[in-house]
C-alpha cells in the first residue's frame, strides 16, 4: 500500500475507536483504544513510506 493509502486507513480506524470509546461498555471501550492506537500506527507508516518514497 502507498502513503495515502496507509494514511486514510490510520485515520478511518482512530475515527472508529474513539467513537467506539465513548462506549457504556468496558470491552468495546478497550477495543476502541486498541484501534485507536494501530491507525496511529498505520498514519505513522504512511509518513515513513512517504519520506521514503514509497521505496519500502
């Protein structure tokens, strides 16, 4: 996958885990923490490819 690519999909999932985080619910606040964290991972290996240019 490219930069934008990797990027878009970091920030859907941080979208989807906060949302997830205002849960009444234990397990699906968790849950949304732990997306939260991997799309902000996923925008961080997007501005890697992209300093890299896309040679990864």
């Amino acid at each position: 996958m490219g930069e934008f690519t990797d990027k878009a999909k970091g920030a859907a999932k941080e979208a989807i885990g906060e949302a997830k985080q205002g849960s009444d619910h234990a397990d699906v606040r968790a849950d949304g923490k732990a997306q939260k964290a991997e799309g902000k991972l996923d925008k961080a290996k997007g501005s890697v490819k992209g300093a890299l240019g896309d040679r990864i």
